[in-house]
C-alpha cells in the first residue's frame, strides 16, 4: 500500500476528502435533493437546521429544495421557505422575493409571508413589490389599474412584521395604501412615537372607518389606560342614541349632537369589528341586541343590517360576558338584511377564515341571524357551545356548514405557550386564554393560564 508522506501528497488527500465526499463538495450543507426525499420528517428538520447554519452558501441549495418541496407535501415547503428566512440575510431575502414570482403550484403569500418573518430585511422588498401595479378590466370591459396579486399580498404581509428594528421603516408607510397594515404591525411592535399621527386619524371622522380602527387600535397598544377613554365615549354616545330609540323618542337631537346619528352608529360597529372587538364593548352590545329596534318587525330607525357587525364583535371580544347573548340568537328564526357596507371586504381581508355569510341568504329574504351568532361563538372559544351549535345544525339542514365550521373550530384548541388567535382562529383549550399581540382582527398571541 502506498503511503503519503509528503506535504503536496496531504494537500491533496484533504481537497479530495473536502469535495468529492458525499458529506461535502454540493452537500456540505448536508442538503442532498435524493437525501431529503429519502428523510424522515425528524431528519428533514435537521437538514434545514445545517443548512441555516451555513448561511448563504446554503442557499443554492435551499433553492433546489424549494422547487422539490413546492410539488408537496407544502408543509415541507413551508419549512424551506422558513430556514431561508431565518438566515437573516439580504441574499436570503432576495432569493426569497424571487421565488415569488416563480410558477409554482403553491399560493405566492407563503413565499411573501416568510419573507414578513425576515423584519426590517423583509419589509423593503414587500415594500417594493406592493407597489406593482397592472392593467385590470371591469365586468364591463372598462381598463382600470389595479394592484397586482402579488401587490395586495406584500400589503396584507407588513402586518405580520414583528421586529421592533423595522418600526420607523412602517412609519414611512403610514400616508401610502399600506398604511392600515403598517399601523397593525405597529400595534403588534407597540413602538411609541405615532401617538399624535394615530390620534388625529381617530378624530377625523371623514376618512374610512378602517382606518380610525386601525388608529385606535395602535393607541389602545401602547397606552390603554390613556387611550381607553376615547372608546368609553363613543360608547356612551351609542347607548345614549339606542337608548333615545327605544324609548321611541322622534324628537329632534339636541344641539351639538351629531346630524346623523345612524351613520354614527354604523361606524362605531364596523370600528370594533376591525378593531377586533374589545370586552369593554359588551354592555353596549348586548343591550342594543337586547332592544330589538334593529328588528325589522318594529320598523325603528335603526337599519336591521347594523345587527351583523355587533353581534360579530360580540365574539372579537373574547370576553365570557358575551357567550349568553350570543347562544340566545343562536335560537332564534330571524332573517335579517345581510348587505353591510364593507362587510365582505372585511371577511376577505380580515377574516378569510369565516364562511362567506351572503351566501346563505334564504330566497333573498334575508340572513339568518343564528349563523352570525355561530360565527361569533367560534370566535369566542366557548367549547361549552358545541351542544347548542350541534342542535342549531340539525334545525337549520341548508346552512349546516356554517355551524359545522363553528363546531369545529372549537374542537381544535392551543396549549399552553402555544399560538392561538391569529387568521385561522385558533382558540386555547378550556382554563386557558391567548395572550393577543395587538388588538386588530387577525392578532395572534400564546395561550396562558
């Protein structure tokens, strides 16, 4: 056998061990296409863990992986997509805005969403790719520009930015079309300093109703105790005009009130709903569902469709107060009116999670008030519902999904230290409550005792 005893002949011996082992060379991130097809999940993991390691080198790998994994199973490249991002770099983030646009037969928001988990590194690129737009054409063939796909997700995706760094780059994105995302990152970051930007959004009652919720839900973030007031008012002033209603009162509002306070009601309900509720609320809203002027049958002033928003941020509240009133419109046969300004947008964007409600409207009579309060319910994690929401199923056979839906939502519950809330609902298991990260609709946060 032939021995190396000479310094050219170890050089060697160490390039060769170092490029052309299995364990180096193209996989010494220890990221072998055929090796990780042949992993088991735990041994996967530990692929993906290497890689990180490695960093940027890496990359070309993760790379190869992603289109691997991107013919399923998804969870599989979920997990590329998150080691990549957990790499913290810019060449990350850029293979990242890359894949964005590949043709894959995976929905681009998981490649958008993963580079939000990226923070400050993240946001210029979702930044950039917000801002495409393209040619779009009405119903009626009519041209018009229109945000790209990929556009409305970068815009959806600032709200999950949570690295604290990024707070004055959100800021910069207050006066553009991402400003509602950028103030719910904000509240989830709780950076002070927008205070007096925040306040005066909440007072100017001539912009989108969204955008005083989201306002107000940044300044109930980083100061309740100073900001709660602000709520507290436009609370009283709504028990004082259902109260005026019920008692039949058709005198003329006293002076300084506002000119029309059907429209002052209507906003504060769609307020806390993309608010995400607040407990605070309850009172309010259990006793104008307890006053029945929204009901059709007594012909108030009150439009029947302001019943909708109020009995959802009955379930946002998260607050046990709320389950009685709640499971009593779970009972009643009531159809009532379903067309809400917003309604739908704030399903689709904030709550894709929820059955689309038009479409159960019987014969276009009306909705059924019971499927808003199953709705609400799920929202609210009372597992203790699931009997009644069994029972109100087997009444209503052509909307069974949606109390089926509701049921469950509820079966499936976080443990402690475990994520709860957030777009898919997750409530905790019973004993438990989620410690919510912000205030707007789609928060997520841990289950804790």
């Amino acid at each position: 056998m032939k021995t190396c005893n000479s310094l050219l002949c170890l050089i060697t011996a160490v390039v060769s061990i170092t490029f052309y082992s299995p364990a180096f060379g193209k996989d010494d991130c220890g990221i072998s296409a055929e090796t990780f097809k042949r992993a088991s999940n735990e041994e996967r993991r530990g692929i993906l863990q290497r890689s990180v390691r490695g960093g940027d080198a890496c990359l070309p790998q993760l790379e190869t992986l992603l289109a691997l994994t991107s013919k399923g199973p998804h969870a599989d490249y979920e997990d590329v997509l998150s080691a990549i991002a957990s790499g913290g770099t810019e060449k990350a983030a850029a293979l990242l805005r890359d894949e964005i646009y590949e043709k894959r037969k995976v929905d681009s928001r998981l490649a958008i969403n993963a580079l939000a988990n990226m923070g400050r590194i993240g946001l210029k690129h979702l930044t950039t790719i917000s801002e495409k737009k393209e040619l779009a054409f009405t119903k009626a063939l009519m041209p018009f520009i229109s945000p790209t796909p990929e556009a409305v997700k970068a815009r959806e995706a600032v709200a999950l930015i949570t690295d604290p760094a990024a707070a004055g780059d959100l800021a910069a994105l207050l006066n553009t079309w991402v400003r509602p995302f950028a103030w719910k990152a904000l509240s989830v970051i709780k950076a002070p300093g927008y205070e007096a930007q925040a306040l005066a959004l909440w007072q100017d009652r001539s912009i989108w109703r969204e955008d005083r919720a989201y306002a107000l839900g940044y300044l109930l973030a980083v100061d309740r105790p100073r900001y709660l007031p602000l709520l507290r008012k436009e609370l009283q002033d709504f028990d004082a005009e259902v109260a005026r209603l019920v008692r039949g009162d058709r005198e003329p509002l006293a002076v300084g009130s506002r000119a029309y306070p059907a429209d002052d009601r209507e906003e504060l309900l769609i307020v806390l709903l993309y608010l995400g509720g607040d407990a605070v609320a309850v009172p309010s809203l259990t006793a104008f569902v307890d006053s029945r002027i929204w009901d059709r049958q007594y012909r108030g002033q009150v439009r029947e469709r302001d019943i909708f928003p109020a009995v959802l941020a009955l379930g946002l509240s998260h607050a046990p107060a709320a389950a009685p009133q709640l499971l009593r419109l779970l009972r009643e046969d009531i159809l009532v009116d379903p067309r809400i300004d917003g309604l739908d947008r704030l399903i689709r964007d904030e709550h894709p999670s929820w059955p689309q409600l038009r479409q159960y409207e019987r014969n276009n009579r009306g909705f059924p008030i019971s499927a808003a309060a199953a709705v609400a319910l799920a929202e609210l994690g009372d597992r203790s519902a699931i009997p009644a929401l069994q029972e109100a199923a087997g009444r209503n056979p052509d909307i069974r999904g949606v109390f089926e839906g509701a049921i469950a939502q509820l079966r499936k519950c976080a443990h402690v230290k475990e994520m709860c809330g957030g777009i898919a609902g997750i409530v905790c298991c019973p004993g438990l409550e989620c410690n919510y990260g912000g205030t707007y609709p789609d928060a997520g946060g841990i289950c804790r005792k």
